[in-house]
C-alpha cells in the first residue's frame, strides 16, 4: 500500500519537474566545452558548464547566420555577455528548448537583425552580481535585446525562475533601443 501511495506521488510530482518535457533539463545531455557557433550550423543536446568563468556558454558572433541551438543546457557563467550571446549582424537564429542557469545573462543579443526566434526556454537564476540598489549595468535578465533591428524578432513561451531575491534579479525580458 505504501508503495502504491509513493508511486502515485511520483507520477504527481515527475510532470511539474518535467512540464511533459518542454523543461528542457528533463534530456540527456553531452558534456561540451564552450562552442563558437558558424553560419549554417545546428547545435543540439550539449550540456555546457562554464565553471564560474568570464566566459559565453555558447557564442554566435557577429554576422553568423542560420543557426538553431536547441534542447542544451548551459550554466555558471561570470560573463556579462550571457550564456548564450548573439553577435552584431546576426540573423535566422533560433534558441528552443534550452535550459540556462546562474549566469549574469541569460541570452544576450546586441545588434541582430532579422529572424531571431527565442522559444520555449526555461531561465533559472539568472542574476547580476553588480548590481546595487543604486546601480545597474543592465544584467541579470533571462533574455537582453539591446540594439536589434528587423523583422520577426520573437521571444515567446520562455520561462524564467528564481529561488533567490535581490538587487541583481534583473527584468525578465529587457528590450533597449531595438526596432
């Protein structure tokens, strides 16, 4: 009977972990170390641990294009770059199903262009050490958009969480002199 009962918990608790698997840390994962995307390029399945390091988990720098980065895990980022950061220039780049935790920005994008798509991710911790009650360099937000000019720029279906408070919980979204 005990066993029954657990089993039923289980099957309870198991979906609100695993959202029917659209969280993304419900996948197997292969290690990698940080990745600099190309053009033309799919980057799938990695599970990317910075280490505490200044450094981007993955970084597409600027005027790649035609890149879909999904179902990875990447986290423990210093860098105020982002996790994932998206170069000047860039475009047709789509980030789904990503799962992103402790690092100072989530995914970063400054100056991309045209068709970048940021679907069904889930953000954890994504905070700014910097940040003061009485200062801000503008981290700690899940997903920056800073100077991003074109069409069909989405950010859709994300979602961002936090188990800690303070001055570095930074907005979840952030949208800057983008077009």
């Amino acid at each position: 009977k005990k066993m029954m009962k657990n089993l039923i918990i289980l099957l309870v608790i198991l979906p609100v972990f695993c959202f029917g698997q659209s969280v993304p840390g419900c996948y197997n994962y292969v290690a990698s170390s940080p990745i600099r995307a190309t053009s033309n390029s799919t980057i799938s399945g990695v599970s990317i641990d910075c280490g505490g390091a200044a450094t981007v988990g993955i970084n597409i720098p600027a005027g790649v294009h035609d890149v879909h980065i999904t179902k990875c895990k990447i986290s423990n980022s210093t860098t105020s770059r982002g996790l994932i950061y998206i170069g000047s220039g860039c475009y047709n780049i789509t980030i789904d199903t990503c799962f992103l935790q402790y690092g100072w920005r989530g995914i970063n994008a400054v100056g991309a262009t045209n068709n970048i798509h940021i679907w069904n991710n889930y953000f954890y911790n994504i905070i700014d050490p910097n940040v003061t009650a009485t200062s801000s360099d503008g981290g700690g937000s899940s997903v920056q958009l800073n100077n991003c000019n074109g069409s069909s720029i989405q950010v859709l279906d994300n979602k961002s969480y936090h188990d800690v408070s303070g001055a570095g919980v930074g907005e979840k979204f952030s949208v800057f002199q983008c077009n």
